[in-house]
C-alpha cells in the first residue's frame, strides 16, 4: 500500500499498523460474532444506482442544511469515544479537521479531551451526543456544559441500555483512561483484573431504566433540540416524533451492541416512511465510500455520519488524516452525483436506486 491512501478504506490499514491491537481492536471490532459489522457495510452492495444521462453536471451542488446549520456536504462525524487512543491531540484534532471541511462533529459523552478544550479549538458548528447514567446530575452537568459552550444540538444514544458483548475488548483486557469529561464528577477508571475495563464501567453507570418518558427530563436540562439515536423500526420513529424529538439518527452503534440486529441500510427507508419528512433523519452505518452517501440520500437521509473512517483517518496521519478523509468522501459523492445525473441532493431521489433483494456476496471482505 503507497504511504498516501486513495480512498478511505486504506486508512484502515495504515490505522492497524498505527495502533497497539488493543485499541485497534477496540474501534475496529464489533459485537459477539460480528454479522451486524460486516452486514453494515455489505448491505450497500445490493443497492443499484440507477444513472441517467445527458444532463448538465458542470456544476454540482453538495450543500445542504441540517437543523438549520449550513454545512458543504452531507456528511457529519459521528460521535465516538476516545479519541486520544488514536492520537495524542485526540479530539481537539478531529474538531479542527471537521471545521476546515465546514461540517458537523458530533462530541462523544466519552470523549477524551473535554467540551471546553474541543469548544475552544476552532470556531465551528458541533453536536453533543449523550448517554444517560445512573446518577443523573453527570449527564445533566456535562448536556449544560455542552451548551454553554456552544453545541447547538443534544444527541441522546438510545440503544445501549447495556454494552453490547464486544469480545475483543474482553480478550484483550481494554484498559479504559480517566476521561477529561468526568473529572471532578467521577471515576472513568474500572480496573477488574479480567475482561473489558469498559464493560464494567458501562455496567456500573449505564443507567438500563431509561425509557421513553425521560425525553421529557432531557428537555428539562437543557433548551437545546434533542435528537435520538438508535432508530431501527418504524415503531421507534413514530414514538419518538410523539416525544417531540428534534431529528431521528438510524443507527445500530455500528454493529457494537446487538448483533444480528438489521444493517442500517436496510431499515433507512422504512424509518424515512414512519417519519414523513417532519423531522429530520440521519444515518450511519458502514459509510466508506461516496456511493454509499448517495444511496443513504436515495433512501431518504438527510445526511450521513461516518465514525470509524474518521478514527482511522486520526490514527494515521492525525488531523491531516480526519480532514482527508472526509474530503476523499465529499469527492467520491460529487462524482457520484455527477456521474448518476444529479447536480444537485435534490435531484437524489428514490428513483435513482434500485434495492435487489439477492445481491453479490461478500463484496467487501
């Protein structure tokens, strides 16, 4: 492989030889035998771009507005934990990359480098994501300081009443640092001599009573709109638009908590139906090429976020690395569109896919 990757997938690669196997494995792996992990970026494979020809594409329009906010494609960072694993400037670094490529980071709850530090980086539009912990004033405290600091949305991650079984994590002992956030809050730290430090941590804090009358207490804490995230069903989507979320994020954790749950492509449509174009919805799941952006869009996603790309991006050439990786991402989506007849997301409609229900097998392994 040449030191300069040419598209995301490669950073991969570079990411492994970056990193000890701990933390490799830690952003790499999925949960139990991993089917949701590998069907997440499979699934892609039996969605058809249908192009048409002879229209003007001399210029393509990628731009696009997600709850107000202008952003130059739709392709958000997805909230991750951890940064710091990857990279010593962690997400500080990943923050500036996003804001150089005028989009959206979502901040992970489990972030390593405080809101302060992140919100004082560079001058851009970020989200927090949140989870909810047994003691409430954490995540109240942490949701305020978000705010005061500038985030202009709160994403609550709503399927992880436990941590799903990440077996990597497990056999490689994960050793989970004291984060920044939770300084003078409480202990991150979670030694048990055996298994994942983070499995027990989750256990200790995740607070599995959360239900769908807490939104109510979220509003509570906060004046910022509340996304939820974690929407597989269209039961979930109507639900949630009856608790008066702000936007619907489809997401399955990225294969990491329930496996052989449904890949996120597969479920996008029927959520984008429950929700009638009301709220937004959002969506990760395998993201890794412009391709893949253009059939989530097809389908009915407002935008895309994309996690584990970024991560790869960060551990192997740092900032650089991240602002690289979504700017490889905005190409291949501009050529898509370009390619398929669109010049601009509005002319990205369901009718430029087709969904074979038999598709090739294995296409990315």
């Amino acid at each position: 492989m040449s030191a300069e990757p040419v598209n995301v997938n490669e950073f991969q690669e570079l990411a492994r030889q970056a990193l000890p196997k701990m933390y490799f494995d830690f952003y790499n792996g999925g949960a139990e035998d991993q089917h949701t992990l590998r069907e997440n970026l499979e699934a892609y494979c039996r969605i058809i771009i249908r192009p048409r020809i002879l229209v003007d594409v001399s210029r393509i329009d990628m731009s696009t507005t997600i709850l107000g906010y202008h952003t130059s494609a739709p392709i958000m960072i997805a909230p991750t934990g951890m940064h710091k694993l990857a990279h010593p400037e962690g997400e500080v670094a990943t923050a500036r990359a996003a804001a150089a490529c005028n989009t959206i980071m979502v901040l992970s709850f489990s972030s390593s480098c405080s809101v302060e530090e992140v919100a004082s980086s560079c001058n851009a539009v970020r989200f927090f994501q949140i989870y909810v912990h047994r003691r409430r004033d954490v995540t109240a405290e942490l949701a305020q300081r978000a705010e005061r600091m500038g985030f202009k949305a709160i994403i609550l991650t709503a399927d992880t009443p436990r941590l799903g079984r990440r077996e990597a994590d497990i056999k490689n002992r994960l050793v989970v640092p004291q984060l920044k956030n939770f300084e003078g809050l409480l202990s991150t730290e979670a030694v048990t001599g055996k298994g994942s430090d983070l499995e027990a941590f989750a256990s200790r804090m995740h607070d599995s009573s959360l239900c769908w009358q807490d939104i109510e207490w979220l509003r509570s804490i906060t004046s910022l709109p509340i996304l939820i995230k974690g929407v597989l069903t269209a039961e979930d989507a109507t639900k949630a638009m009856q608790m008066g979320v702000a936007g619907i994020i489809v997401s399955n954790h990225g294969g990491r908590q329930l496996d052989y749950s449904p890949a996120t492509i597969t479920v996008l449509e029927e959520v984008v139906g429950a929700v009638g174009g009301r709220i937004p919805v959002l969506f990760d799941g395998g993201v890794r090429r412009g391709t893949d952006i253009f059939k989530a869009l097809a389908l009915g996603a407002q935008a895309v976020m994309v996690g584990r790309p970024v991560v790869y991006g960060l551990a192997a050439k740092g900032e650089y690395g991240v602002r690289r990786v979504i700017e490889m991402l905005k190409d291949e989506l501009e050529l898509t569109m370009a390619l398929s007849g669109c010049p601009t997301l509005r002319d990205v409609t369901r009718s430029r896919v087709r969904v074979d229900q038999v598709g090739a097998l294995n296409c990315r392994l």
